[in-house]
C-alpha cells in the first residue's frame, strides 16, 4: 500500500520509499488516473488519500467516477467506507482507493505521518491479538475480525454465539435505528412532526453567551457488557407485560426488546425520550415531546427504563428477549480498551497518537456496525449495460451505469451476522445519552445527560454529542466538581465558547459552532 497526498501527489510507500506522481495532463494537480498510474509503477494495490478528497467533477456521483482513461472502474463504495476499485485495462493490475479520513477522523495528516500511524495500528492490534498481522481494507471488516478472535469463554474455548432466526434478524433490521439525531431549536433543521416541539424558540432567545459541547467518552465501549445473543424467543403481549412488570417495573434490566404503546405525560417539558419511525423525516426517526401524546414504537428495555422513571406511561405490545448469561462482546471491547490505553501513555507525536485513538474508535463503532451488514443495500457501478446483474434498476450518471445491489455474503460473513448486539448497544448508548448515573462528588444517585439540564438550554442531540447554551455541572471534571471520573461511557465536556453570539438556528450554524469550540477545548469552564 501507498500513502499519497490527493493535492501534491507526494507520498509513501508501505516499506518507506519516497513516491511522487506524474501529471500527465496540464491539470495542476494530479488526475484520479495519474494516481492509479502512481500505484501501478510502485507496484502496490492499495492507495490510502491524505488530505482533502479529490475534487467531484460536476456530471458525476463521487470523486471515484471520474474517467480514468486506462482503467476500468469496479464496485466502488461511496458511504461510510468511501473506496472506490479500479483494473489496468491492460495488465489487469488490481487497486482499490480509499480515504485516510474513514480511519484517522478529522486529523490532518501528512503521508509519512500517516503511514506512522499505520505503522502503530498494526503494531498495537497484533500485540492484543496474535493473529492479526495488520488492519484490514476498513475499519469495520477489521473490528470484525478482531471481534472473532476475541469471543471466548472463560475457560478459553472459543465459541460462535447462536444467531437470531431470520424472523427476528428482520425485525430487528426493520425496528433498530442507531443514533438519537434532534436539532432543538425551532427552524427549518427542527422536526416537523406535530407530536414534536422545539425547545428553544429563536425568536425569544436570538442570542447566547455560551455555548458548550459534551459528549460521552468512548460510549460504546461501555456498553458491550454482558449483552443477550441468540437464540431469541418472541414474546406474546401476555408475555411481554410478564416480563416487564415482574422485572423492568423494579428498575432490574433484562436483554429483551419490546413494541409499546406510550404516553407522553400531560405536563412534560423536555426532550422525547422513545423514537418512532418517521421515513419523511431527514433523520427517519422522530421523538415525540408534545404533552399527551401518544405513540407506538419498538425500543430497548434500557430506554423504557429511563421513559418509566420520569413517569411516561408504558405499555408492552409484543416483545423480543434474548438469551443471557454469555460475553459475546466483553472481550473485544476490553481489548480496545486496553489498546486505547497503551496508546495514550506512549511518547509519540501528539498528531500520530490522536489518529491511533481514533482508529481504535472507528474499528469499534463500525465494527459493531458490520453486526447488521447481511442484506444491506449499496450504490454500485459499472462501466456497461452488459456488466449489470440480472434485474436491478439502473440510472446512467455520465458514461457510468449506477444500482443498489444487496451482496450475497460469505461464510464468514454470515458467522458474524448479529443484529442482536448491534441493536442492544445502540438502544443502550441512546439511553444513556439521556439519563445516566452519574459520580458527582459528594452526592448520591446522581444522573447526568440531556435530560439533566434546564429545556431551555438545550440545543440538540448528535449520538453520544449533547449541545447546550449553559455548563452541565456533570460534564465537568470529577476534580473540578464534575461526575467526569475518566471512565468509558461518562459524558464529558469537550469544547466550550464564551462570550455573545447568535443562537445556532441551523444545523450547519451548530457544528461552525462545534468547530470553534472543539479548538478552543473545555478549559475555559473550570478558568485554566
């Protein structure tokens, strides 16, 4: 593999030879051809881009559309993992183009420092995991390999938990979502919902003095513990009023999923707690807060926990429980806990190391993605009409013919298919993202989240990131007078501005803000 900047065309190879690409064209900076050309005369097949991404021309999808005279495009996945594959027209030559930003976040790296961390990556999983010699061609596909390595018993016997029927794996593809996505100031980024209120009113509070960014460290790691597997028994609504009187009432979890009917209470003031799917929504989901209101929804037994606790009316429908008393995801998370340590007392450059830590994130969070991947759709493309698969629906974007094919797995695939863990851990983090226990000092049965905070202040929710116009006491510090004590899954204040400005109306007006508080770091709370 190569590390190549997508602007200069300089980079690096794996065993550390200097590379520059030759612009064939009068373009000032390199072509996708010239990089692939790059790739071919160094003799590897798979470049990794620093920097920004290449420029889109105007008549196409992505970036990997662009002609390529030479070669011939494959599948190119322009999602998450953004990679796009491409074959010598000549030699028949393989290389695959990927983004350094779908391992290493936000970081700017050069391609040696890339290549540095890389380096480390590769290291820091074959310490924790023998067999794995190096990352794999994403950060999904590599957590769930190390996920397979890491699922034993106690007694060391490796162990491949049951699956969920297909019954069930569908319900749950059909009734899971991830991420509980709220912009709460009314505008045109707010729900549309009429079971939904905004609230913060722009036009009673145009401007704020502070505006603070918290979000939960490492969150799912947290959240691996002791979850349920296969196989899943379906609940009657006899059953599932069984199970949740007897033990979600006294506060006690059990791994179980349930359809419900709830209720909103008459005088409620804050942020809906239960998410309903909504296809028209831009988000696909809404949470209604409307006094009184009522809906009907799938949600997980640590959510109803929290929905119950501030009163909301709560009645099973049906339910899905799984079995218990396995770790299917203990060891996996322990190790990258593990890692993530080690990382962070190393000496190494501070630009290097944050991009380890975030790889180390991204293997775990698109890892457990890859626990719901069976059956879903991806946009694919091909160079002819020809090379279509029988029956799929197609559009022509430019010279290239686009459709959404669901893949048939592999053996292997198929042994890591488990919505059943993904769904518990996202149902999980969405809980606690809103109401959690929390250590403030000197005080007992505290909670910390987005439900912990004055209404009025509260700006949205973005997964584990909660943005608010005023400190979370709890957000802070354990030594400042916090229930921050370092450990996974606290919620923790990251970026904080001070001083007048206007009130995030839009999405986009929030994350500048973000951006501008994530440079100037948290310090500021506590007057360091």
């Amino acid at each position: 593999m190569m590390w190549l900047d997508a602007t200069t065309g300089r980079g690096v190879t794996l065993d550390g030879r200097s590379v520059s690409t030759v612009i064939k064209s009068r373009h000032r900076t390199p072509q996708l051809d010239d990089l692939l050309d790059t790739a071919a005369h160094a003799g590897v097949e798979w470049i990794m881009l620093t920097g920004a991404e290449p420029r889109t021309p105007k008549d196409r999808q992505s970036w990997m559309d662009t002609p390529t005279p030479g070669w011939a495009h494959g599948e190119h996945y322009r999602r998450d993992d953004k990679r796009g594959r491409y074959t010598n027209t000549l030699t028949g030559q393989k290389v695959e183009i990927s983004m350094a930003s779908t391992w290493f976040g936000d970081v700017i790296l050069s391609p040696v420092q890339a290549s540095h961390a890389w380096g480390a990556l590769r290291y820091y999983l074959n310490r924790v995991e023998p067999e794995m010699a190096t990352p794999l061609m994403s950060p999904g596909l590599t957590g769930a390999i190390l996920w397979a390595f890491s699922v034993t018993e106690r007694k060391g016997t490796r162990f491949d938990p049951e699956p969920v029927s297909d019954a069930v794996a569908e319900l749950l593809h059909a009734t899971s979502g991830q991420h509980h996505m709220e912009h709460l100031v009314a505008g045109p980024n707010a729900s549309e919902h009429p079971d939904t209120v905004a609230l913060v009113d722009s036009r009673q509070t145009p401007m704020i003095d502070t505006f603070a960014h918290s979000d939960g460290r490492f969150m799912y790691a947290a959240h691996c513990a002791e979850l349920g597997v296969g196989p899943a028994t379906e609940l009657t609504y006899e059953q599932a009023n069984d199970l949740w009187f007897f033990q979600g009432s006294a506060g006690r979890y059990a791994k179980a999923r349930y359809r419900v009917r709830f209720r909103v209470p008459d005088t409620w003031p804050h942020v809906g707690i239960l998410g309903v799917q909504d296809p028209g929504s831009s988000t696909d989901w809404y949470y209604p807060n409307r006094p009184g209101a009522t809906g009907v929804t799938w949600a997980d037994h640590r959510e109803l926990l929290v929905a119950e606790r501030f009163g909301w009316g709560i009645e099973p429908l049906e339910g899905i429980r799984f079995t218990e008393k396995l770790r299917p995801l203990d060891t996996f998370a322990e190790r990258i806990k593990r890692l993530r340590a080690q990382v962070a007392d190393a000496e190494a450059e501070p630009v290097v190391k944050r991009a380890v830590l975030n790889a180390l994130r991204n293997i775990l969070i698109h890892g457990i993605g890859r626990f719901v991947m069976r059956g879903k759709e991806s946009p694919l493309s091909v160079d002819h009409v020809d090379d279509l698969p029988p029956n799929v629906e197609y559009e022509q974007v430019g010279d290239r013919f686009v459709y959404s094919a669901r893949p048939e797995l592999s053996a292997a695939d198929r042994s890591r298919y488990h919505p059943e863990l993904a769904s518990q851990v996202w149902g999980w983090s969405r809980a606690q993202v809103l109401s959690a226990p929390s250590p403030v000092p000197g005080t007992q049965g505290r909670y910390a989240g987005a439900l912990h905070v004055d209404p009025r202040t509260l700006l949205g929710i973005e997964g584990d990131a909660i943005y608010t116009s005023t400190v979370p006491g709890w957000s802070l510090p354990a030594g400042h007078g916090g229930g921050d004590d370092g450990r996974e899954g606290r919620i923790r204040l990251q970026g904080l501005l001070l001083g007048e400005m206007k009130i995030p109306v839009t999405k986009d007006q929030r994350d500048a803000l973000k951006k501008r508080a994530a440079v100037a770091g948290p310090c500021a709370a506590w007057g360091a």
